[in-house]
DNA sequence: TCAATAGTGTCTCTTAGACACTATCGT
DNA sequence: ACGATAGTGTCTAAGAGACACTATTGA
C-alpha cells in the first residue's frame, strides 16, 4: 500500500467524525445507561444537557473507529474489555449546530459492579439513569434520544435469539440471576425450565462447581466458556412461539 | 436548534468519509456485484482497480448519509428505490493512503432487469461481476474485498429468516421463481413444501391473479403486500432444523 | 398420453411453552 | 416440619423437513 500524495480532489470541507456509546448495565431490578453532562459554557452546543458519552475521532491517537470507542469507554467506565458492538452510523447535515456530522453509534454492556465511574475531561458528571420504555428521565441533546432507541432496539431485539444478556453479570453467575437480567430487559416474565433447555442446549455455559449461598438453596454458579462472542439461539424467546 | 458558531475545539484534522455501495443482483443463476473501475491517473490510490462503487460525502449537495447512498446508487444504475441498508461503518488511519478515513458500507438489492449501467464521471466502466463464495474473480480496492465480505454476510444472515430476496426480483413474480433466488444466494436446494407454507404463513404476497406461461404447468404470480420492508420469518431455513 | 413443472397433503421430528413435580437449603 | 428458592420431567402444540401425491399445461 504505497503512500501517494494526490492532495487534488480531496473534499476540502469535510464532515465532523463523532463515537458515541450507550453504555448500559442492569441495577436495581432495572436496565440503566450511562450519561453525561455536557460542558456549560454558552458557546457549547447544548450547554449542561445529559448525553451519551463521546467526542471527535482524534487522527493522531485513535487506530480505528472500534479503537476509539474502546478508549472513550475507559475514560468513562474504567472498563476494559466489556461487550462492544458498532450499532449504526448517523449522518445529516443538521443533527449538530456545527455541521455537517456524522456519529458511530456503539452499544457498551457491562456488569454494574465493574464500574468506576469517572468525570472525563469534557464531562462534568456521570451518571447511571434508568431506562423508562424506549426513553430516559431527562432530556438528550443532539439526536441523542433516538440515539439511544437505536440502541435499545438492537439490544432487545438481539436479547431475543442471543445469550447478550450475560456480558450484564459478574462471572461466575447464577441461572436464576441469568433469567432475571433476561426478564429486566426483555420486561416480560420468561418461563423457567424452557429457559434453562435453551441455555443448556447451546452448550455456552459450563457449572463451577461452586454455588452461591442466599439462605435459601444455593443456585449453581457457571461461567461463559467462550467470552468474546454471544451464542445465537436457533428460535425466539417469544411466549407462545409468535 | 440554535446555532452558535464555537470553532474552538472543533477538531481541524478530520477524517474524509465516504459511502461505499455492494450492489448485488441475481442473473444467470448466480449472485453478482456491481463493480467499478478507478480512474487510472497514477496520482490515484489504486489505479484501475476495480472497486465497490461509491465516494466522499458532499457536504454541500447530501442531507443525510442515506442520500448519498442513494445518489451514488442512481447515478450508476438509474435506480431510484430498491432496497438499501447500512451494514456497518469501517474507519482506521491505514484503509486509505490519502489518510484516516470512514467508510459507511451500504448494500443494495436490485432485479437485475432494471438496470441501465452507467459509466459515471469518476468511473470508466460498470460492471456485474459473479459472486464465489465470499469473493470476485478480480483484486479489489482499498480493504473493498473485507467491505464485500462484510455486505454477503449480512445478505446471507438475513436471508436465512427473512424475505430479503423478493427484492431482487421484479414484481410480479412466481414461487417457482422466488424459491430458485433463496437457492442461488444460499447455494443450497430449499425444500418446495417448508418454503410454501412459510411464505404464506406470513401473509406478505398476493395473488395477482395471472400466471405466468412457461410451456408447461402456469405458475400464479404474486406480488408483495408491503413493497418497503421485508418479513421476518419466526425461524431460520436450516436444513434439519439446526 | 406423456413429460415437465406447479402445487398439496401427510407424516415425523424437534423444540418451546406450560406446569406440576422433586430437591436442598435455613430456621 | 415448613417456607422458599433451585432445578427436573412430562405433556402438548407449532412448525419445518421429507416425500409422495395430485393438477395443469404443451406437444
């Protein structure tokens, strides 16, 4: 690949190149994503609005796009390796005041236990806030909002015909804490003995040995046999097979 | 959306960005990829090579990433709304010698009856060139070979459980006809039965209520009850349901 | 009447959902 | 012994694959 200066022909005026991260996590019985506030200085878009984490492509640090998705959640999180999945690419002439702007949008899932949350350079505060439907508590700026329906889309959706909801756990984990994640995010009870079938017929999981003690019976603890990659399920989760 | 101009901390490097499309159709039996060739000015990257077609985001004249997608698609086939889809964004330091660049991949399904080919102002010819396995006969440019892997991945997923490939035929058309495209993207026979009585169950064609002459047996011709979207089929074609 | 293709009926197998059943812990 | 939660077995229903069967055309 040789290097071959032909400065001609090359736009001139070039979009503005975003990342942005839904990073979400299950706690307290509820599926959260991770914001921040944007810098209050007037001449700021969108002066003290929460959104999702993310900024510029730097070309002199970031490798790739997947690189510098990975660095911006550190700086947030702290966390290192978690589930990271490009959702889609939006760009439009006006979704940022400064112009033309295109942003990749990046779906983060991460056990909340993990988190150390940490106020970024750019970022005055981060904050866990609960998902109500497809929406937040607060207002986003940007298209933030329908940021963040992308990405609850794709999550739900895959949550349906894959194991997605166990990069939400600590391992090792139990299969009655595997359900209730499950059941958080798909907000629907899940029948018990079909969803341990499904897990145990995919071979994804593999028992401990240990189990975790509550004072009732202990539930069996397991660990993902292959930690990179979900397991697609061949059917749906659907009640009643629709 | 009040715009204020705050050219502090906009970053001055950007990146370029560009749409790249995978236009595929079914002739002659096969699956097959629009491809085109660079101008052969050796001040060029890749001097006539073949290539996806595709090119730099025009600030001034697209309103949305979707358009220019668009745009590009007609400018080379003079189709106007065939079915498009993003498939992923690719962007590194090193895919383009000219610098950091992103790419949005679309893929474009097309019948392939509708086509004028045109030869556009940055490409001498376009051609249909057959697909094998994942790859065509001729080296490609830029990371275009990994572009199109990533776009048949995406075509051959989703047509394991969805009617993607009544989009590259035109309407209206026969079973018979409709059942010898799964085949040919799939390269592999569907059972004539299972096909039948799922493509009814999800109630997305019609009976025109004429058929077409072969010289035998008359095949009824159907046409699609919902022309924007294809269905979703509850689950996937495998063979011995696996 | 025959070849060829279009289209249907029937059987079996797999798997999910429902739900009742058993197992194991602390008190 | 009992409450509570973990975990299993069994029945049923839906849909896919297999494949044989019928239907409709031209020659």
């Amino acid at each position: 690949m040789t290097l071959i200066p032909s400065p001609a022909q090359l736009p001139t005026v070039r979009p503005l190149v975003t990342v942005d991260l839904a990073i979400l996590t299950v706690r307290e019985h509820r599926l959260h994503v991770l914001l921040v506030r944007r810098p209050t200085e007037p001449a700021e878009p969108y002066p003290g609005h929460w959104a999702l984490p993310g900024g510029f492509i730097r070309v002199g640090t970031d490798q790739t796009l997947l690189d510098c998705a990975q660095r911006k959640l550190a700086e947030k999180t702290g966390v290192e390796s978690p589930y990271l999945e490009q959702v889609a690419a939006v760009g439009s002439a006006d979704r940022d005041p400064r112009g033309w702007s295109v942003t990749h949008l990046y779906l983060a899932l991460i056990p909340s236990n993990d988190v150390i949350l940490r106020a970024g350079a750019n970022a005055a505060a981060a904050e866990w806030h609960p998902i109500e439907g497809d929406r937040v508590n607060v207002p986003l700026a940007f298209d933030h909002e329908s940021l963040l329906a992308l990405a609850l889309d794709r999550l739900r959706a895959k949550i349906e015909y894959t194991s997605l909801p166990a990069f939400l756990l600590v391992e090792p984990f139990t299969l009655p804490e595997l359900q209730h994640v499950y059941e958080v995010v798909l907000d629907r009870p899940v029948e018990k003995s079909a969803f341990r079938k499904r897990l145990f017929a995919q071979d994804f999981i593999e028992a401990t040995g240990a189990s975790r003690e509550t004072g009732k019976r202990p539930a069996a603890l397991y660990r993902l046999r292959y930690r990179d990659k979900p397991v697609y399920f061949p059917r749906t989760f659907s009640p009643r097979g629709d």
